[in-house]
C-alpha cells in the first residue's frame, strides 16, 4: 500500500467530493499536472457528470457510492457548512481510512473538521488558494502560481505542498486556531473590493461616465493600486484628499453621497477612519459639521470625533 504523503500517493489518484467551482478547477488541473482524477462525487449525479466533462477525467458517482473511498486522496472541496457533516458520514459508511490523505478547501476552518476521517486513520490537512474562483473556467487561469495556505497532518502536507508545485504555486504555512482570521483577510480585499467597485461604477454612471468605459476603467485603477500596495506597503501607497489634508474635497464628497447614495455614507466615513489611522493623523480639536469628523485648528491634520474614538474603543 502506498504510504500517505509519498510522490506515488500524491500521483496515484484522487476522488474529488462536492465539485463546485474551485472544486471543478482543480480537478481540471491537477489532471494536467499528471494526478489522476479517479472518481467525482457530488450529493446529485448530474453534478458529477457536469463537472467530469469539464475536468476531462473521471467517473461520476454518488455520495453512496463505495467507490468513493477507493482514492488514496480524498480531496474534498464542498461548501464550507456542509463540510463537517460529509466528512462524519463518510466515516461512518467507510470504517477503515488508514493509509489515506483527506484534504478540504475551505479557508475558514481548520484541519480539524475532518477529525472523524482521522479517527478512522486517515491523514487529515487542508489547503486553501489565496484566490478568487468566480467560475471553474477562471480557477483553471487565476489557480496557477497563486499563493496556497497549507495545515495539518504531516503527511497531508507533504500531498497539498505536491500539488501546489505541480501547479507552480507557493504554499505558506497557517495557524489552525487562526484560520477563521485567515479568512476574513480575504474577505475583506476579495468580495468587499468587488462591492466598493459595484457602487464605484453607479457613482460614476450618475456623474455621465459611459458604461462601456466605467468597469474597465476601475479595474485599470484598482489594479495599479494593489500593485503599489504589493511594492510600497500600505502608508506610502495611500493616496487621496485624506492623506493630503484637503478636507473641503472630502466635505463635498459626503455631501454629494448624502445625496445621491445615502447609504454610502457609513461605509465611506469607516473607510475614512481606517484610512487616517494608516496615515498616522492626530486626533483634532474642531469638528466638521457636514463630514463628522474633527479638524486640527490651524493644521491640516484630521481624525474622526473623540466621542468617536471613545465609542470604537470601549
């Protein structure tokens, strides 16, 4: 029997359980990269046959099928809730996992959450791409050479750590305990960016921009500005009327979403905070009726209200 963690476990096949988006993409992947993809399963057979014809390898079959277990590799990529169920039910139905590697996707939860696999004597890890999959199409693009955060059993690993070099990626170590906090980083530079976008583009087809111009046009701005972010770091990549002291330009911006977009405001006013804090301004003295914030007398330093501040911290 191949030993979990070993090339030839890594290279001898994998089933690949709730093949969704990221799960379709690694499939298809993987398979390029010389790993057999063995069986796909998926609660609904049709599921599983969508996703092999477009991984290009594979049988489909059930969550029932006794098959399933017959991979070295049991990679499951399902949704983040129903993880902890699937992963006891195939314990249960299949007793005997020793000499196996289990692998889940999810960024939010740790190894851990496969520990009914491990009881059964399976080798349990996780891996998770540093990346967005809006559809398995685009995984296939964005999933080769991105960053992979990588925990668990040694053994389990030594599998992920393959893979993601066989992808031409770099895996990063993460804390179990931390990995909900892990998550939340993403989150708040993935979907959040795309939102603050989504209102970027109706502000800016109010203000008589052309459709056709408004989204390639911010995805040019947003992309230039990660990058300066990536070389520079988060202070000296900070640009805008708040790191510049030009207070009556963020006054008149407040007062145009007041009225244009009302329920922009409190974002835009966090936003504001998190942002004079990156800054280093000082806390001020007089505070701005229209934006809510207080204004140095005399400098041109700015920071939210003490009675703010006071509020955020207790």
């Amino acid at each position: 029997m191949n030993q979990p963690g070993s090339a030839r476990t890594s290279e001898a096949g994998v089933t690949i359980i709730g093949p969704g988006r990221l799960g379709q993409a690694m499939g298809k992947l993987l398979n390029q990269a010389g790993v057999p993809v063995l069986f796909v399963a998926a609660r609904r057979l049709a599921a599983a046959r969508r996703a092999v014809r477009f991984i290009g390898q594979g049988t489909p079959i059930d969550l029932n099928d006794p098959r399933l277990a017959k991979a070295p590799v049991i990679l499951l990529t399902t949704a983040d809730a129903a993880l902890a169920e699937v992963a006891e039910a195939l314990a249960s139905r299949y007793g005997d996992w020793r000499g196996k590697v289990a692998l889940h996707t999810c960024g939010s939860l740790p190894a851990t959450v496969l520990e009914p696999l491990q009881r059964r004597g399976a080798a349990i890890g996780s891996l998770h791409p540093f990346q967005t999959i809006p559809n398995p199409a685009a995984g296939v693009r964005n999933l080769k050479g991105c960053y992979w955060s990588i925990e668990g059993d040694a053994a389990a690993r030594i599998v992920a750590a393959r893979w993601v070099a066989a992808l031409d990626g770099v895996a990063f170590p993460v804390r179990p305990s931390q990995k909900t906090l892990y998550h939340a980083a993403a989150f708040l530079v993935c979907p959040t960016v795309v939102t603050l976008m989504d209102r970027s583009v109706r502000l800016l087809k109010r203000a008589g921009v052309p459709a056709s111009i408004a989204r390639p046009m911010l995805g040019r701005f947003v992309a230039e500005t990660a990058g300066n972010f990536a070389k520079l770091g988060g202070r000296r990549a900070l640009t805008g009327p708040a790191v510049r002291g030009d207070w009556p330009t963020i006054e008149r911006h407040l007062a145009a979403l007041r009225r244009f977009s009302p329920e922009v405001v409190p974002v835009y006013r966090a936003l504001l905070r998190a942002m004079l804090r990156l800054a280093g301004r000082r806390w001020p003295a007089v505070r701005s009726r229209e934006s809510g914030v207080r204004r140095q007398k005399g400098e041109h330093r700015y920071m939210i209200s003490l009675r703010e501040a006071r509020q955020q911290r207790s």
